[in-house]
C-alpha cells in the first residue's frame, strides 16, 4: 500500500493535460451519458493504442480495464475532480505492473479525441536539437548492428553506412 503514496511521474504532455484539465469547468462530451453510449467511444481509442502496443494478451486485457476506468471517470468528473482522480487511478495501475508511460499516452490521447479543439500535442524539444538519450539509444543500436561508424553521440558520424571497399592488390595497382 505504500506505493499508492507515491506520486507518478508525469511526461511534460501529461502535466499540461493535468493543468488544463483543473482550470476547465466544461465536462466532457460524454458527461453524464449512460455507460453504454459513452464507453465505447472512450474503448475504441483505447483499444487502437492497446493493440497497436504489441504488448501480452494479459497485459493487453489489463490495459482495457484502465481504459473502461478511464471512461467511467470522463463520464461522471470533471474539472479538478477529474485531474484528481485521473491521477489516482494512473496511480494504481502503476502499482499494478503497468508501464506509465503507456498509461499516460492513453490519456492523452483519449482527451484529444473527446476535445478536438484543445489537443495536446506531444513536445520533442527544440526543432533540430536531439535529446543524449535518443542519439545514444541511436548510436547503441547501430553498433550491435554493424552499421555506421559508432560515433553518433558526437555528431560526427556519416548517418548512410557506406559500403567497404576492399584494400587494392598490387595487380590493380599500375
């Protein structure tokens, strides 16, 4: 039960999400509908995000039940309340073994859909700059690969492997 006292660790789209959703006092379009006509507008977002995640069957099933939650608070909350309790419920579904990364991008993207006019819109940094993790992610993978020079990280790399030639004989030479 001690892990339910931690917070979550939000990506930055998550927190403007948050924050956006606490200052708002209109509910959601599906507020107050009954659970057979909100649900499934909420599930089939969650749903395409769910399988296209290649994740387990099991995990896949656990997944779906936090997106059926996800429904049940976007139809009866709003506002602060909503913030609130979207929170808890990351919460416990973290606790629970699932990735919150995943989780978060599930609400997002659930906001998106039922708001289309106040879309968040996922932040990658400043235009042409790279995050250390990505090039060295980048840099890691294309030395197992035996692709590239290696040195990614620095920039200094020709990002196209280039074919090796072989050294000259002393026959090709003239």
């Amino acid at each position: 039960m001690d892990m339910l006292a931690k917070p979550v660790r939000m990506n930055p789209d998550m927190v403007k999400l948050l924050d956006k959703m606490r200052s708002d006092d209109q509910p959601y379009p599906v507020y107050n509908q009954p659970a057979d006509q909100a649900d499934p507008k909420v599930c089939a977002i969650g749903q395409s995000l769910v399988t296209d995640a290649n994740l387990a069957f099991a995990k896949r099933n656990q997944y779906m039940w936090y997106v059926r939650e996800l429904a049940r608070l976007f139809r009866t909350r709003y506002g602060r309340d909503l913030a609130f309790h979207l929170e808890l419920v990351m919460r416990k579904w973290q606790t629970l073994g699932l990735s919150p990364n995943i989780l978060q991008v599930i609400a997002c993207e659930v906001h998106n859909s039922l708001r289309p006019d106040q879309v968040i819109l996922p932040d990658f940094g400043r235009p042409g700059q790279k995050s250390k993790a990505r090039t060295a992610r980048h840099a890691r993978s294309a030395k197992k690969e035996g692709t590239g020079t290696g040195d990614q990280v620095s920039g200094n790399a020709d990002p196209v492997p280039r074919p090796q030639t072989p050294d000259p004989t002393p026959q090709d030479l003239p």
